[in-house]
C-alpha cells in the first residue's frame, strides 16, 4: 500500500468527534501501550519525539520542531509530522499534519472523559483559556452538549471577546469565580503557573476538566479543589509524576494516591457514581493517545476515498 499523506484541511474534513471518542474507547480495549518521549536541543530550538505502540493498532512517531524565532521571520514556531506504521510489517503507513492530530487527540481526550464524568444534562459550560485549545474545546463539547450555553474568561478581555465573536451563541464571563460557580463544566486550557480554580468555588454535580498543566511547575486548580473531587486522569504513567496538577498535592500530601481513581484503562472505575459528584479530569496528552487519534484519522480518511 503507498504512503498517504494527510493535510490539514482535507484530513479535518472527514472527522467527527463523537467518532473519535469510539476510537478511544477501542484503543483501550488494546493492550496496555508502550509509550517513550526524547528531546534534543540547540540553544533555544528543539525536537520533541513522542512515540507509542500499541499491538494491534501499530505505531506512532510524533516529531515536533519548537523554534521560538521562527514568528520573527513569520513562520510558524510549531513543525511537525506524525509518523505512523502498520503494525503487521511496521511499514510506513501515513504522514499526517502534526497541528490536525494535536488538536483532535487535545480536545478529544478532554470530550471522551466528560462523555464519562459529565452530567449528561449540563446546560453551562465554561471555558478558561481563549486560545487554540479553547476553540478546540468549544467545538467537541457542543458534539456532546448541544444544549450548552458557553461563556469563555480569558485574563486579557479582548481575548475572550474575540474568541466569543467567532464562536456562535458564546458570551464573555466578566469575573472568573462567579463563572466557575454558575458552570455545569469547566474546562480550563491555560498556562498558568498558579492555579486559577479554587476548591472553594466548587458545588456538587460540576465536571472540571483540566488541560494546560504539563510541566511540574505548572497548575491550574488548587489543593481544594484537587481534594474536594473525585480525581481521574486519562493515564497514570503520564500524570502522577510529572504534571503539577497531580504531583504537588501528592509530593506536599494534600492527597493520598489512592484519591486517584482511574484513568482510561480502567473504564469500569472511570464514571461518575452520583449526580453530586464533583469529578474532575487531568488531560495529560501522551503518545498513546496521538497513536489512537492517528489512526483514527487515517482509517476516515481511507473510507472516504
């Protein structure tokens, strides 16, 4: 079979996100992956290597090039490409455009948990964050809620208000903690290094999805609100001991291990028990995951053709 090569646009076109949550929920259905990262520098410039294999499904390399003085120039900071291979002869099977796959497998992974941990119900739905995720987001969630009304805060206002503009029916959120406490959902996408949600804005029956934290340094929710939920993620190996968001109330024993409940390869664990509920979910990416979406793309695509 010849090498495919899916761009962008042409690739996005065949993608629903409902059928994207269908492939997450087979991919780990799979064997456990094995997942590895490496990164190599030259002074302020980097490549990030994320690979994955999953038996059954094959294997991914997602290569991604970080030059921060690209925009001076008016190139993209941002490269890349995602690899895939067959998993019968580890032929190369697809080049697919690193942003498509970014941003399906980002927002994805955040969606698939509140098809779980959401009240199916939720009519408000608050994203913090307006940048690219955040869009993103507001495209999955309405796939799953379309009865939500969605408000965005953003710490610069003319931000969030020309996110809002360009996001039908969104209104801007004029004070964080009143929007926190009105929102059935909160979905946060920021890189905030101190967090933004407080445990005492919390009430029962919310969902609070947690994306931008991928450093140790980095968090968007406090100690209380970490405790106050029943806390999920989408894999341990990538969270517990490298996202802040997990592994400083951990390191400082705000919460035990055991408060972890489960990530995605435990699906009779990962549901909401009661309407009460507080659950909140930390989207760690990962390379398992760029697999899965990988391969889901590629497999709309050639049903398309």
């Amino acid at each position: 079979m010849s090498l495919t090569i899916i761009p962008f646009a042409q690739g996005e076109a065949h993608l629903d996100w409902l059928g994207l949550c269908a492939a997450f929920e087979a991919g780990h259905r799979l064997p456990k992956a094995e997942i590895a990262d490496t990164l190599l520098y030259r002074g302020r410039d980097t490549l990030l290597n994320r690979a994955a294999w999953i038996d059954g499904m094959g294997l991914a390399v997602k290569s991604a090039t970080i030059f921060p003085g690209n925009p001076e120039r008016g190139d993209p900071m941002i490269n890349g490409a995602v690899n895939l291979y067959s998993d019968s002869d580890g032929t190369l099977e697809a080049l697919v455009d690193f942003h498509l796959v970014t941003k399906w497998k980002t927002a994805g992974d955040s969606l698939y948990a509140a098809t779980r941990l959401a009240r199916p119900d939720s009519e408000t739905i608050l994203i913090v964050g307006a940048g690219t995720v955040g869009r993103s987001l507001w495209q999955a969630y309405r796939a799953v809620f379309p009865q939500a009304r969605f408000s965005i805060w953003n710490r610069t206002r003319a931000n969030a208000e020309a996110m809002a503009a360009e996001c039908e029916g969104m209104s801007v959120a004029e004070d964080l903690e009143t929007a926190v406490r009105a929102a059935d959902i909160v979905t946060s996408a920021t890189m905030s290094s101190d967090p933004l949600i407080k445990g005492g804005w919390l009430r029962p029956g919310q969902h609070i999805d947690l994306i931008g934290a991928y450093r140790p340094d980095m968090r968007e929710a406090d100690d209380a609100a970490i405790a106050r939920a029943r806390v999920f993620v989408d894999s341990f190996d990538t969270t517990v001991d490298h996202i802040g968001e997990i592994k400083t109330p951990l390191d400082t024993g705000a919460i035990t291990r055991d408060h972890l409940i489960a990530d995605f390869y435990q699906p009779e664990r990962f549901r909401r028990q009661s309407p009460k509920d507080i659950t909140l979910f930390k989207n760690g990416g990962g390379a398992h995951l760029d697999l899965m979406t990988s391969r889901y793309i590629l497999d709309a695509w050639r049903a398309a053709a």
